[in-house]
C-alpha cells in the first residue's frame, strides 16, 4: 500500500507541474503583457508594476519566471480577477464548494438511479425490460443538458411550482458561509428557522443535481448492465448456482459485491464530466458555483480568472481521481499490485 | 434484497422531503417580501444620484423626509415635520419636528438620541454647502439639488430649538415645498456622520446608511441581493413584513422566470404581459408615469418659426398609430405636457384632432402649398417616455408626406446628440421629459420658459413672455386653486404656439403574486414597500376576498393619510 501511495502522489505531483506549466505559458499566449495576465493587476500603477515584476522575476529567464510563477500559486496567491479586481482565491474558496456539493449531490442521484437499472438490465438480458432500460439510457446520454436544463425548469418550476428555478437556497434565510456546503453550514448554523431552511436547501438543489445526473446516469446503467453480465458469467456464479444458492442469495451475496468494484474505478472518470456538465448546469440554475463564474469570466475576457480557475478546476478532479483509486484500492486488493499501480 | 427496497424508500424520503417545505417554509415567507429588482444601486445615499433603480432601493425604503405627497391628489402632508409654517412673503420657511423619531439600530450603529433639528441641518447643508466637511465625501455631485439650483435659493438653515428648523429662501419660491418632498431630500443622522468622523471612515455614510425609514439595511452582496430588516422602532406604524430582500435580478426573462416559479412576489418591470396576466395566482400593475414624450420644433429656424406650420403638422400626425407601434399600447395618448395625474391638469382641453385636410389647408394659408422638406432628429437609445424613437420617426415621415412634407431621419450617438440639440443645429426632434416630483412646475419651467432656453433644456428655443409671465405667477401664488388657473392658460398658450406635439405618456409596469397586498408603485419617484403585507397562501378562498378587502383599505389609508 505504501508503494500505491507513493506512486500516486508522484503521479500527482508531476501532473500538476505539467498543469503549471500550461498555465504559465497560458499567459504569455493571451492578449496583454503577460505580467497583468498574470497577476490581474490591470490597474497598477508604475511603482506597483515594478513590485509585481520584481515578485515575478521578469527580469530573469523564463525558468526563473516560471519558478516564482509556481512560488504565488503554492503561496495561494492567484492573482486578482481583471473584471472585479477581487482576489481570485478567495472568490474560489467561496465557490468551489458551492459546486462540489452541487457535483456530489448529483453523483449520488446517477448512482442510485444508474446501478440498480443497470442491473437489473443485465439481470434480465436480452428481454424487453433491458431494451427498454437500455434505449431510455441511449435517450440520456443524447439530450443535451442546457436543453434538458431549460426544460426542467419550464415543467417543474414554472408549470407545475413543485421546485425553484434558481439559486442555492430562498434568499429569505440568511445562513452564515462557515465551510461554504450549503447543508453542512445549514445543520451548524443557529437560525431558528434551521429546518425550513434544509428543506428549501434540498429544494433547490435537486432540480439541477436531477439535470446533472441524467448523462452520468446512462453510464453507470451500461456500466453496471456490462460488468453484471460479466460476473453473471464467471464460474464462480456457476459454482454457486450449483451448490444449490437461491438467485436472490446470487445476486445480493456474490453478483452484486463484485459487480461494484468494477463500477468504483469508473466513478473517479466520470467525475470529470460530471464537472463540465455542471458547469452549464450551473450557469442556467443561476447556482453560485465556480463553473457559472468560469463562464462569466470567459464572457468578460478575464485571463487571470480563466487560467487560475481552470488550474483549481484541474486540480480538484484530479484529486477525485486519486481518491477514487484509493477506494478502488481499498476495496479491491488485486488492484495494489505493482500490475494496477500505474 | 436489502438495497433494491432502499432505492425506492430514498427516492420517496426525498420527495417528502422537498413536497413538505412548501408548508414549512411559509411561517417565515409569509413574513417577507422578496423583490426581482433590475439592477443594483449605486449607492445608499439617494441625494447623490438620479437614477431610478438606486431610488427605488433606497430612498422610501431606508429614509423619510420632512415632508412627503399624499393621497391621489398628491398633496403635501406631514412626515417627519408634523406641520411647517411659511411666512407672508414665501420666504420663511419653519418646520415642526415630530419628537419621537428614532434613527436605525443596526449592526455598524446604536443610535443615543432621536431625531432632531441638528440632523435636518446636518442633511441639507451637506448637500447645499460646498465648505460643509461631509459635502465632499462620495464625490461631492449632488445632481438633483444642483438641477434645480437648491443652493442659490436657500440663504440659510437656521436651528430655532431642538425640534424647529427655519430655512431662510432668497425668494419666494412654491416648488421650494415640492423639492423639500422629492426622493432626493432625505434625512440622514448627524450623530452618525459625526460617529464616522471619529472613526474617520466618513465615505460609509452613503454605502452603510441609517435612516428613520420602515427599513433598515442588513446586509448588501454587490449584484447579488440587498437583505433590509423592519425598523421596529418607526415613528408611524411599523411595517408588516419583517424582512423585505433585494433579488437583483438584470436579466429580463430571469425575473420572468422567477415570478412565475414564485420565487419572488414581485417583479419590477416585467416582460411578456400576457403570460403574467393569464395566471390566475399573478397580477399586473402599472401607472402613468410622470413624464411626456414629445415631438419638438427649433422656432429658430424656418419654416418652424411659423406658428401655422407648427399647427399644421400637429393635425397632420395620427397619434393613435404611435402609440399602438410605438408604445405597443402601454402608454397614454398626451394631449399637454402634463399627465392626467398632475393636479394642474386641465380636463377642459379638447383632445387634438388627426385631420390631414385640416392640416394642408394651413399649410397653404402658411405660404407652404407645396410642402417642403425638413430634418427630424430622433434619440437613439431607448427612454421610458419614448422606447423607439426611430420607429416613431418613420412613422412620422409617413404621416406627414400625406401633406407633401419630406422627412428626413437623422440620429447621432446620444451624448453628441443632446449636445447637437442645445446647439440647435436642428430642425425638429424627437425627446421626451421624466419629471422629479409632481409638482407642474417641473414640466412647465425646465421644459418651455425662456431661462431654459439658456440652460439648453429648452431645446425649442421658444420664449414666450405671456407663458413666463404666466409660470412665474403659478409659482409665486401659495393658493392651488389660482395656480392650477394660471397653469391652464399656460397650457392654453402653448395648444395655439405649438412649440412642441406631446405624443404620450407611458406607463411603469410591475408584476406581483396576488397573496401581496399594498401599494407599491407611485407614478413618480421611487417604489415604496412600507404598505405591503402577505396572505397566507394555504388558505386560498377567503385569502383572495381578504386581498380585495385589504387593498380597498389601503387605498382609503393613503388618502387619508
């Protein structure tokens, strides 16, 4: 296990560098002087100018640039945004959670809804319920999520009233930001109105999670459809059928447990996507998350926001990854072998 | 088996979950208001701006001032002076202090003592004053005191006692009361200023403010939303909603959605009126605003300069047209320069008549029976009293070749073309005029006399000396009844000149759930939340008898008030 770790956290660093690396060689490919790319500071005036040039060591070669570049950022230092000259760092940690919470939220929902159909596609293979399963997935995975957005919005906000259209939560409560996810600082706060504002939290956030998950959702069905059939197949399950087990003792003893661990290593890829279909999501929910921010700062051509959000971006799904590799790891011992480490 | 039978179960908790928080949620809904406003103010301070979205978010909500219109009629009443006392030659003002006003208790400030003359003083001469040491704080520009030249005719504020202020005018002026109870004339707190001053953080005067108003602030995300609380202390009734939220909202069919997803109880100037008004459980709103939109002549040069002409084109214009392709209806057709709602306006005058032959005779009779052809200059950008004046020209040019006149369409960029226009490089144009408070003074001065021809708000050029002789008399006579004379034959004056066609006066819009009650909008000035109040949604039948009810009450409590 400690070889595992080791490897992945060489692996991570590496990778970030990389990333750093793009980011930095980002700037100078941007319009503008690289040094207001780089720290936002559009304002500056003649005596900061040469502060900033002095902190990112422009005179120097660009090696000497690029290790001062990696000295702001490990500092937190992010540089201000070009459309609201706030501190770009502070703005992420005030959003970013703000997405995570929205991301996880949607992860759970295409969970539970994509595992149990997949199986019990693969359960009844080739028979009318895992085509009809399947072709529902196949209807998912091809709407087109700001269309599904829009419409979702239309029948259950507007239409039928049933659930909000935008925001995180009614602006009527007032919920002091302690670790930024909504329902944790919700379930700290001391509001007297506590659960009014849980139950209007969870309002707001299923709409969009609901949205989200439609697309990772049809993964998980084929996902969890193929690796069943697959373990359906094993000798094992025949083994098992033979000892004379019940199918329900196959399936929820045998099937389902090694089913799963194949599913797990997928989750961590599919985190990715499930970012970038919140991103728009989020942006048609109004949802003060980082994506809506990208966008907007995309739309305002603010090059430092671009690049530093979409470094913290990069950086957050990859950490996912490793995470989810450790799971995987945990769960499944085969995986800690030096075969799986890389 | 376990985990198949949790599935549904989750799902079903989490539908539970969120079908319950309608019910939950409204012991403190029903309590708040939430507002879809269409952009964020500029400041706390409505004595530094004159836009209309800052004064709809601060001015009546978070101030009071000495005295206020009230009523349909849009008298002057009592507020924070219970009564004023204004000497024989109109040119000692005194005002009254109430004595139990008590200033905002909010987080950034704990008010000691109540309100009294030092605070009036404090307000005033920080605008008026240019030495005064907070005149220059946030910028110093007090556009709507320098408009109507405050500061050349205050002399003085005088302190009688703690609750008399005397101010001592340079001339006897009626629309000096009108100003007094405009938005822009609002009380802040001396011992506040003179807080910050300690603190040297003077400049948070304008952006934490305190006021005496219904609302306090509590808190403002810059684009995001304002949070005001009630003032529990307020010197009349408290308000009836406990906390009344800002949803910035600048999108247009954002705020669409949000109304109709109840997500806020009212919308200011909504789109897709049908929509809203084929929903049983919505309601849409609107009054005649204030201003006039208008098709103006330079008297200066020819043929305009001929009052035939001027008369002849008036005829010649089919206004029922521009109001339905330009206004789509949502406006009123002008027959003066001043809105029904004015208390000067004159029922007597005949509607002006659309009569193409009329119009050619008078051309004829003017010298011009082949016609000729002229420039008309229209606005670029959109306005209030005009939406598209563009479209109101093409219009126009085709009224008026029925009548052999040729129209050219001419237009700059804004800036350079009110610039142009105080230049009087043009021949006729396309402007209209949004007026402060509702006193007619503000339309018949700034618009038509012949010192505005100087100050370039006068862009006809037209000085009539029986007209000034007439507005100037209006204002010097305290009595309403001579002044709403004198204003008639002023009116009368400018229906044979013709210096200027009015073509229309639009109307503000505004859609609200039908569970809020009150009145909201006025058809000057800013809005105002301190009437408003929440029905229980749930129980529906009697809740909707109970909103007529109410609103009929409301109407009668601002007469009477």
């Amino acid at each position: 296990m400690l070889v595992f770790t080791l490897r992945r956290l060489s692996l991570f660093i590496f990778t970030m560098l990389l990333l750093t690396l793009l980011s930095f060689s980002v700037n100078f490919l941007f319009p503008g002087e690289a040094i207001i790319n780089l720290s936002g500071a559009i304002n500056a005036t003649p005596n900061q100018l040469i502060e900033l040039n002095e902190a990112y060591q422009t005179h120097r070669n660009i090696f000497w640039q690029y290790i001062a570049y990696l000295g702001h950022i490990i500092n937190g230092d992010l540089g201000l945004s070009m459309a609201s000259q706030s501190d770009i760092s502070t703005e992420i940690v005030n959003l970013l959670p703000a997405t995570i919470e929205l991301s996880l939220v949607a992860l759970l929902i295409a969970m539970l809804i994509g595992i149990p159909l997949g199986f019990i596609a693969a359960i009844k293979h080739n028979k009318p319920t895992d085509n009809l399963i399947l072709s529902v997935s196949m209807l998912g995975y091809s709407v087109p999520v700001f269309w599904l957005g829009l419409l979702a919005i239309l029948t259950f906000s507007i239409n039928l009233g049933w659930f909000p259209s935008a925001g995180q939560i009614s602006l009527l409560f007032e919920i002091e930001a302690v670790t930024g996810i909504q329902f944790i600082d919700i379930l700290m706060s001391d509001s007297p109105y506590k659960w009014q504002a849980f139950n209007d939290a969870s309002a707001h956030i299923f709409l969009p999670a609901c949205v989200i998950a439609v697309a990772p959702a049809t993964i998980f069905i084929r996902l969890a459809r193929t690796s069943m059939i697959e373990v359906l197949d094993t000798s094992y399950i025949r083994a098992a059928s033979a000892k004379g087990l019940t199918f329900r003792q196959i399936i929820f003893r045998h099937a389902i447990r090694n089913a799963l661990i194949k599913i797990i290593r997928h989750i961590g890829l599919q985190f990715a996507n499930l970012v970038t279909i919140a991103m728009v999501t989020e942006v048609i929910f109004s949802w003060p998350g980082i994506g809506r921010w990208l966008i907007e700062s995309i739309y305002q051509r603010d090059y430092t926001a671009i690049e530093s959000g979409l470094l913290v971006l990069s950086c957050f799904i990859f950490i996912v990854h490793i995470l989810t590799d450790f799971i995987y790891a945990a769960l499944n011992p085969l995986a800690r072998g030096n075969k799986y480490g890389a | 088996m376990n985990y198949l039978k949790l599935v549904p179960t989750a799902l079903l908790s989490l539908l539970l979950l969120t079908a319950c928080n309608e019910g939950g949620k409204l012991s403190l809904s029903e309590r708040s208001v939430i507002y879809c406003a269409e952009g964020s103010p500029e400041t706390f301070n409505p004595q530094l701006v004159t836009s209309g979205t800052t004064i709809d978010a601060t001015s009546k909500q978070l101030y009071d001032k000495l005295i206020s219109y009230q009523g349909d009629e849009n008298t002057l009443g009592p507020a924070l002076a219970k009564s004023w006392h204004v000497t024989g030659d109109g040119k000692k003002i005194t005002f009254y202090l109430r004595k139990n006003v008590t200033f905002h208790h909010t987080d950034y400030f704990t008010p000691s003592r109540l309100l009294n003359a030092d605070d009036v003083i404090f307000s005033f001469k920080r605008a008026l004053d240019i030495e005064h040491p907070y005149h220059l704080v946030s910028g110093g520009r007090y556009p709507f005191f320098e408009n109507v030249d405050l500061s050349a005719l205050v002399d003085d504020i005088e302190k009688i006692n703690d609750y008399t202020v005397r101010f001592h005018l340079s001339r006897a002026d009626n629309s000096f009361l009108a100003n007094l109870a405009s938005d822009f004339a609002i009380i802040l707190s001396a011992e506040y200023a003179e807080q910050l001053t300690k603190k040297k953080a003077k400049s948070d005067i304008d952006t934490h403010p305190i006021g005496t108003g219904p609302f306090k602030l509590k808190e403002y995300r810059v684009g995001s939303l304002i949070r005001f609380y009630r003032h529990e202390k307020y010197w009349q009734e408290p308000a009836q909603i406990e906390q009344l939220v800002f949803d910035i909202t600048p999108s247009n069919t954002g705020r669409l959605t949000k109304l109709l997803a109840k997500e806020c109880d009212v919308a200011a100037y909504p789109i897709a009126h049908k929509k809203i008004t084929e929903r049983n459980d919505l309601s849409l709103e609107a009054v005649t605003a204030l201003n006039v939109g208008y098709f103006g002549f330079n008297v200066n040069k020819a043929p305009f300069d001929s009052k035939l002409v001027r008369q002849a084109i008036s005829y010649a214009i089919n206004k029922k047209t521009l109001l339905e392709a330009v206004y789509q209806g949502n406006a009123e057709m002008a027959n003066s320069i001043l809105p029904k709602t004015s208390w000067a306006f004159d029922q007597s005058i005949p509607k002006q008549k659309f009569n193409p032959v009329l119009a050619k005779s008078l051309l004829t009779l003017a010298g011009y029976s082949d016609g000729f052809t002229m420039d008309l200059w229209a606005m670029p950008i959109q306005r209030p009293y005009n939406p598209n004046a563009i479209t109101m020209a093409k219009l126009i040019q085709s009224d008026l070749k029925n009548i052999n006149i040729k129209v050219n369409i001419i237009s700059y960029e804004w800036n350079t073309f009110l610039q142009r226009l105080k230049r009087g490089e043009h021949q006729s144009f396309l402007l209209g005029w949004s007026a402060d408070h509702p006193d007619p003074d503000s339309f018949f001065t700034p618009m038509l006399s012949c010192s505005a021809t100087h100050a370039g708000t006068n862009t006809t050029f037209w000085c009539n000396q029986e007209y000034d002789a007439m507005i100037k008399k209006a204002l010097q006579t305290p009595k309403i009844n001579e002044r709403k004379k004198y204003y008639a034959q002023a009116m009368a004056i400018l229906r044979q000149e013709v210096p200027l066609i009015p073509i229309a006066h639009s109307k503000r819009y505004q859609a609200r759930g039908n569970n809020v009650t009150g009145n909201i909008l006025a058809p000057f000035g800013g809005i105002n939340f301190y009437q408003v109040a929440k029905l229980n949604l749930t129980s529906k039948n009697t809740g909707t008898k109970q909103s007529r009810k109410r609103r009929k009450n409301d109407i009668i409590h601002t007469g009477v008030n």
